[in-house]
C-alpha cells in the first residue's frame, strides 16, 4: 500500500489529535509538522509518534514537493491565505472550522482550491458521529417522512477561558458553527432565515468580552420545515449534544453518550453516569473517522464529504445569527 | 361530610370528563347541568351518573340558590358574560381554557370576579400533571439551579376537523395556550418577548383557514431565561408532550407516558408501544386532580392553584405569538 | 342496569381495597360486609362508602338470598371452608390466595364449586397489569416465537413484620406464590420440576420463624422452557417487579412503573425517581380490573379469566419449592 | 521508551485479535508469530502489521531468547503443555480462556508459572468491559450494600458451527465460563454450590453432539448471596450481555451497548437499533485493554489482572456445572 505523505500545519491541540489519528492510519504518513512554537515538549511529542521532521516555517510543508496533503491546524485567521498557498502547491487540503470569520474570505479561498483543482475538506467532524449519522440516514430513508422541525441542543460542559473567548469570533462563529452545519446535513435543505435570541448568564465576563453564553437561534429551511438550536457554554452535567428531526411519518432523537450503561437504585433514586464530558472523548471516533474519509477521498480521486462550500454555507448563518442579534430581528440570508 | 353542589355549563366532551371526575368525589355532587341541546342520549347520560337535573337554559344553574360553584365548559365566546353573570350570582368558578380569544374581554371577567370576591379557576389541566409538576418541583426546589433555557415539545396526534379549526383561534390561541401557561409556570417568570414561526405542512386546508399546523414560538423570559415551544398538529406516533428545563446547576428533562414499559426485541430492532395516544388519556389523572384541587380551594377558603391571572397571561402571550407570526418580527408583551 | 348485589368477607386492608373498587362500578352494588372484629373504625368506612350493613358473623353474607356474589377477604385458613359453604349457597366466589397453603384442600374447595357451578375467581391480580399483560399478549402472538427462558424479578420493598411472617405460610406461598402464577401465564405451559435456593440475608428474625427472605427458585415447563424467579423481601428503592420472556425469535422485557418519568441531570450524575413503592399504588389499576372482570364473568354468565385450578397449581408449586428448599435437591410436580 | 518483544502461538481468529491491538501499544513489539498452519493470507497479514518473523513451530518462540512474554492462542488442549514449556523458558504467558478443560490439568500449569516466577494473565476479556467494570466498582465502593443476588444474562447471536461445538468442550466450559468468571468478579466472593439445568431448544443437532444450547445455572456464594446465570446460544436480535447486582442498599444493572443513541417513533412503534452483534464489536475495547494491563504488569513487575486462579477457579465451577446437569442435583464445588 503506498501512504499518502501529509503535513500538519499548526500542531496544538486539534493538530495533535489529527495525527495522533493519521499515524494510525495505514494509508498515511505523517511527514512532516510546522507550528510557530517549536519547543522541547514538541519535538518529543513528534518523536513519539514516529513523526521525522518538525518545522517553524509552514512554507516548509507547503514546499515539500512529496508531500501531498495538508492539515491546517493553525489560527483561524491563517487559514485564508494558506488555503490559498497550499491549494497553489497542488496540495489537497484539511481545514478546521471555520475556514473564516468572514465569509467573504471564505469564498476566495474557495476559488483558489477550484482554480487548482486539489480537494478541500472542513473540520465538521459531527458528520461522521455515529449518532448524527443515524439521524442522516434516517432522514435521507424517508423514514419519518418531510422533516418538519429540526431540533438540535449543543452545550458545552464547561466555558472556554477569556483569552480563547475573546479571539474565538463569538459563540455563533465558534461553537454553533457545528450546530448550523449539523442542521443543514440532518434537514437536507438550506437555512433561508435566521432569528437568535443570546444571553449572558453564565459568567459576566463573557459579557463584557462582547459576546454571549446562551443563545436560541431558529431557523427556516427552503424545504419548508422549521428549525431550533439551543447552546449554551456551560452544562454543568457534561456534554449535552441531541439532535431531534420531527417529520410528517415520524420523529428520530438521538440521546448523549455515556460512558456505560448502568444504572443504580438506591433508597434515594434511580441515578446513572454523566454523559461523556468533552469533545474529544464523545467525538473521539468521529475525528478518526473523518480523517479516514478525507485519505479516501484523496486515494480514490473522489469528493470530500464535507466540502468547502459546507463551510461556506455554515458561516453564512453564523453571520446572519450574529447580525440577527445585534439588530434584534429575523434575518434572511440573502440579505448578506 | 357536606358536599359542594357543583352546576355544569355546556356538557360536550370537556365538560362530561369533568362530571365523570365530580360524581367521584365525595365532597361534591353535581345538582344540574345545562345544554344548549338537550338531546336523550344526554339525559340518559346524567341518568347514569345519577345527576337529577338538566335544562336547556344556564339560568337554571346559575339562578339556583343551592349551586355553590359552576363549570363554565361552553363556547369560548360565552366564557366571558358566564363568568360575570356567575360571579354576580356569588357563584365559584371553574373555567375552560381559554376563558376569551380577546385577553381585554379576560380582564373585564377578572374584574367581575375580584368584585364579587368568588373563586376562579382556569383549565389548565397540565400543571397536575405527574410529569410537568415533577418539573415545576425540581426547578422550585433549586436543584437545577437558574433557569437558563425552557423547552417545550407539543404535538397532537391528529389535526382536528376544519369545523374546529375554523372557530378555534388558531394554533396559538387554541394549541400552544397550554404551552404558554407551562413555560411560566416551569419558568416561575413572565414572558415578555414572543418570536413566532408558523408553517403548514401538514395540511392545506388548514393554511386555506388561515391558520398554521406547525410553529416554533421563542421567548424571553423576565428572569432572563430563554424559551421555545414547538408545536405540530400531527404527531403520527401519537400525543407527543415532553418539556425540559436546562439551569446553572442541572437540567431536567420528561419524557412522554407510555400504555406500558415492555420493550421488544426481534432481530429487526428493539421496539415500545407507541406512546398514550390523546390528551384524555394521557391526563385522565391530570383532569380529576384540578377538579380536586378546585373543591379543595372552595372547602379551605383558599386560593385556587390556577386563577384568572394565568389564563389571562396565557392569551396575552397567544396574541402575541399571533402577532409576531402576522409582522414576521419578535412582539414585546408591553406593545400589546 | 341491574347491579350485582355483593358481599365480603373479611375487611381488612384486601377486603376494603375490593369495597373501594367495587362501590365504583355501576353494575355492582356492596350490599354487606363481614368481619370478626366490627370496630367504630369499620362502621364508619363503611359508611363513607355507603356499604348499608356490617355483621360479625359471615354467615350473615352467605346466607343472605339477594347476595350474587361473595368476596373472601379473611384469614387463609378460612378461605376453604367459607367457600364451600358460599358455592353450597350458590354464590359466585372471589377468593383472595393463597386459596390455601394446603393444596390438598383446595382440591376440595374446587370440588364443592365444581359441584355448585358457581364461578370462582382468585387473587391473582398481576394477571391484570397494563405491563404483565402486554407480555403474555406478546408471547401468545408468537412475536417472540417459543419461550425458552422466563425470568421474574418480585422484590418488596420492605419486609413484613414477624407476626405476619409467622402465619404467612412463608416466602414461597406468601409472595412467590404470585410469581408462580405469573410463570404459567406467561409461560403458557405448566411448571414440572422446580429448584429452589433460599437464604436469610436481610432479617435473622425471619430465620428465626423458620423462614427465608431471599430465593432463587428455577422451574422447567412442560413446553421445554426453563424460568427462574428471584424474589426478596427487601429492595430499599421500592417494589421491584419485572418479567422477561426469552425465545426463538426475541424478547420482551418489563421495566418497572414509576410515578412520573423525569430524568434530572447534575454535575453529580443523571438520576429518576425510584419505582412506586408498593402492591397498593403499583398495581391499583389492575385490582380494579380484576374485580371489572369478575362482574363480567357473572354479568355474561361466562368463565373468569382466573380460575381455581390457576390457584391450585400455583400452590402447588409452591410446596414443591419449599420441599426442594428442604431437602436441597430438584422436585418434580409429580412427587407432589 | 522500551518495547516488550512479544511472540504469538496460534493466530487463528483471537490470535490476530490480539496482534492488532498489541501493534498499536507503544511498548510493545510482535516479535514472531507461529502458527500449525503458515498460508500465504497470513504472511500477508502480518506483513501489512509489520510483524517481521511467522513460523509453523512454536518452538521458534518459546526458544528466542529475546520474547519477554508470550501470547497462546492455539487450541485448549494444547495450552497446558505450552504454558508449562513457556514458563520454563521464563517467559510471562497470556493464555486465552479455558486453560484446560482438566482443570487439574490447570493446576498443573499454575505450578509450572509459580515454580519459575513468570507471570500468567488469562484472557477473561470482560473484565475490561466498561460495563462490567462499573458493576464491579460499585459493588466494591459498598455503595449497594452486600450482595444477595447476582444475575447475568449471556446470549450469543447464533450458534458457532458443529465442528466447533465438537470440541468445544460444551456450554459450560466455553461459553458460561466467562459467566462463572463475571460471577466471582462482581460478587467478590468465591462459589460454592451449582445447580443446572440444561435444554436444546435452538438446534437438536447440538444435542445429538451431547451439548446443550439453553441453560439456566444457580450458584451459592461463599458470602452467603444466591447467583443465577441465564445462557442461549442464539439471540436473534444480537449479542445480550447484562448484569445485575441486588444488595442490601441497592441494585446496580447494566444494559446492553448500542451502535447508537437513535430512537425513532412512527405510526407503528417506538424502536432503536438492535444490540451490538458480537463479541468482536462489544468488547473491542476490553480486549484492547486486557492487552495494555498485560504489559503494564509486566512493565512494572506487578501482578496480573486476571491470573491463574481465576482460571482455575471458572473451570471448577463449568465442571460442577456439568456434573450437576449430568446428574440432575445441585453439586458442591468441594466435592469435585
């Protein structure tokens, strides 16, 4: 089996995740790693992993001319122009979400992968969550018929610390982005209009920082059909992440993931674990499983299941929840 | 024990179950009951249950020196000169939702009845529910904490006929009235701003009426809290009524009462019956506990646990949804 | 309609759960009741109920022409006698179980009915649980194919006190006996050899009486299933009452009944309501529907759905476990 | 860091089972693999794990001097004399579950590892479960009292093949014994007394091989709490592996895992997916994990998880299990 030679831009956490997957991966190897900080913990991370070369200067994956696809892993406001740079090198391309805070941007960096050519998959790792995809195929069966309501919940267990809130683009941009692309992927329709409600009633800080904590963002879809997310940063219980799709022959819901299934009675309840805690414990085999689908893609010449203009699409609505917000009415996106 | 002589305005479906529910109790006997169509098969009907009189005229119950408290079960639009007319004869009240589809006429009741200092209860029959007390306990208690977001999920099985529909009020004022007065009373707090997205997807007739068989309805909350109801006219699994309330400590959540607990498994899947098909089923116990509660307040000297104040509420809150749905905007209670 | 004019024998906590059934059924009328002990307390009950007579002696019921119909609420030591007498008066008979905890003279209690052709009906009132019906609904349909394994969970709540234990007759014909029967009605076949494995785990003075407070009782049917029974006297979260039917072509499993099915999430855990606590509240509708059945059974002149051969062969299952308890090895029903 | 050279006997189905997960460890290294029969499919197989050496003798590596530890996997009969010559040659053993069908055989082998001081590991992979580790833990933590009752439920999806069955060694000592194994575990306390019944009710041509596909086992615990394991060889609807523990204080119980959260309600029913299929998916982690516990015994000079004993121990209670359904009369363990 040839492997497929990647480079990761960027190696923080999400960076560390994706080739702690790749390396495990038999059709993949990860060549080489760039990130601005190149410390001592970094290289020995690398070692570990068997990954040979470590970078300070992204230019050094971008240019390596065996490398072939690209992870890029790094701030949000780099992704833009390395979409761009690497899509120019015939790279194919892994971004994280979201590809930009500005759509607008988004939209040129998406020219740039169509004028090369090369394959560009986003960071919606839910897609490949076994539970999400449940309500896809249930849905895509027909199962339960026209979808009339779609319902998603999406809390965090816990708020981000200022300093990421603060850079983060606001809750719509950051955290409901994967909320606006599990919508459009369960409905199989397009958001036509947007109408959020946001609060502050978690920590005063996030406030202050010019951005919310809770939020109840509506929507209606070209299809007809209604839908609601609610978020909040903090579920004191754990990662609370449901979707409901209610339609004209039934109605799907998926429950969270716990990590057993006992349940124990005592004089005083009924009681049973927490859900699972974090992302990356309730998510873990979905990351796996999106990195799988993008070396498929790669290997078979074919599409990326989630693409560029998926993410397109899903900063779309987080710009229209944000402009609903500040102005207090249902926006529509075709006013963007 | 003494009894309290109880006379019923308007024997449809509603007001039977509420005579069903009162020949049952032993602090009470149902005098009279009046129709506008007193047909046999109604005399025969009070026969059975041992009630001795029935008139084609309201005067002989509200007139009737004996009667201490009347159920006001006809047309919505007599609601309101019945209450005055009762309250002017000193009689208690028991009043079906809503108790006018024009919350000025409500308050022109209200005021009656403060005048001549009797009891008035309102039909809300879902706050003596098992499950949605269990919710308004855990949320008083504070062991969710604060109350951050309030969900509601309210679906009938099957649309009622257009002959209904048409005289109803609509989906708001004849539906979602019941989900008004449970998000504030899970909430413990007053609406003050309604968002209302209307549909129809399921049927056309009943758009050609004017009317929506499917809403979602968000709402801000005096507290701060956020809420969403949605609703559907037809849930082809069945009578579909869950509400979950997320806080700063925990969240709650109910699920909907099923005929039974077994669960099947066969090599396609693992299956439940469907869930309690209609509202008399699903809040038989519901129905007995409020007229309970209504003679209670009449024996004690009390206050009823559902007034005026809350029916009230409810249509402000309807006419809002109404008028969010008509301006395509989110309506602040106050405008009204 | 003419009611079924009814008397009962024995009024203490069974004999007034039937009355309170009974005088709420249009066709049935309480026409008298009988106790050894006639106490201000009792007369006022029966009052209350408007029950018309009360009288110490028995004799008084069963000798009374109007009465159609006796319910034998006393002692089980009075049961066999009192119905043959009631069936020499040619009154229907319910009788509470254990008919006897000397199956030899039920065999004699069935021959006096048999010869009478009076009706007979016994206690088992779990036959009528919304739950406990649905699986033998389901294994009768064939939906689950042939039943290989039966297994039931029947745990009290709290043990009853020592003199009640004393004259019980003992764990396997005071509460399993229950189990018993619900093996067979499950099952659809007829127990022939049992096991039973006993234990005193919670009470030493129950030991002490010469009784055991936990068992595991396994039976083999004649259709070539295997069942097991655990039952305990104690389970400190409430009444523990399920069944499972295992077979060729599924399951079907119970859960418990709880009061309202809330689930509360904190940081600590995810937690419900325990089960209902007791016989009382968890099977009072099925005690109404077992006296329902029993009016129809005399009404339509037909055969009640629980018959004295269902008492019989469920005591005598009993004695065969607490023989093989005794004597520590397997006993066929045949030895008996 | 260093890597425990590692060397398998046998790699048929749980061989390369193990291989997998050991190629993922970071400590570890498959060194050599031996199998009776070296295909082509299998160098191919471990040429894609980078597995550098395949023999068809054993002997090349219980003989290299440089395996730390080996792995047998190679057909019961052959386990005793290889953990012995294993042990011999001082190198730590992890032998798939039965050590023998003779479990004084097993006492043979156990001498062999405790006179030359390596360690033993037994493959009773559920221990590692999520599931039942939390059983365990909560009876350990006391929080559910004493044990009185310990039930399991273990149903295979469909029977393995009759060649399998042949030498199987029958249900008991190949299939209940990783019951017999979770009984000792949850209960935390040694077997005293078995009693079984058996049936063929799934396939007459097991019982034409002198096995049983139906069981029901009772046990007697030292500590004085009653057992009941319940066994089928086939499931229709996939792999059932439950657990339940009722204490003095409480009652833990385990559901099955699901491949999703999904439920979905139509017209007809509530239904989710069926069970995990099979062993491979529900316990792919718990093998995994068994894996990593091995060499971290190794790693750190510690005991085994899971050691001889405990092998010996199952066996035991199979064999009594056996001679009682042979011979129709609970047998003790001490009379083996």
């Amino acid at each position: 089996m040839t492997k497929i030679k990647i480079g990761i831009i960027g190696v923080g956490r999400i960076g560390k995740l994706h080739a702690g997957h790749l390396v495990r991966q038999p059709n993949a190897e990860v060549s080489i790693v760039s990130d601005v900080a190149v410390t001592e913990e970094l290289r020995q991370w690398a070692a570990e992993l068997g990954i040979p070369r470590i970078s300070a200067d992204y230019r050094d994956v971008l240019r390596d001319p065996d490398i072939q696809a690209v992870y890029i892993c790094s701030s949000t406001h780099t992704h833009v122009p390395l979409i761009e740079e690497a899509a120019e090198q015939g790279k194919h391309i892994f971004c994280e979400k979201p590809v930009s805070m500005d759509y607008v941007q988004t939209e040129r960096a998406l020219e740039a992968v169509k004028k090369h050519g090369v394959l560009l998959q986003t960071g919606f790792n839910r897609r490949f969550d076994h539970n999400f995809k449940r309500v896809r195929d249930c849905v895509q069966s027909g199962q339960i018929g026209d979808p009339h309501l779609i319902k998603i919940t999406s809390r965090d267990p816990a708020p981000p610390p200022a300093d990421y809130i603060r850079v983060s683009g606001g809750l719509f941009m950051d955290m409901a982005i994967h909320d606006f692309d599990m919508a459009r992927f369960v409905a199989n329709s397009e958001v036509q209009e947007v109408y959020a409600q946001g609060a502050v009633l978690i920590d005063p800080a996030i406030g202050e920082l010019g951005d919310i904590d809770t939020a109840i963002t509506t929507l209606k879809f070209a299809n007809g059909a209604l839908g609601v997310i609610d978020n909040s940063r903090q579920a004191v219980y754990g990662y609370d992440q449901r979707v409901e799709v209610f339609g004209s022959a039934g109605c799907i819901q998926i429950a969270n993931d716990h990590s057993n299934t006992a349940e124990i009675s005592t004089k005083d309840a009924v009681f049973r674990d927490n859900p699972k805690y974090f992302f990356l414990e309730r998510y873990e085999q979905a990351y796996a499983d999106e990195n799988r689908a993008f070396l498929q893609a790669i290997a078979s010449g074919g599409q990326t299941p989630v693409d560029g203009n998926d993410a397109l699409q899903a900063e779309r609505i987080a710009a229209a929840a944000k402009r609903s917000l500040q102005e207090g009415r249902p926006v529509k996106l075709e006013e963007l």
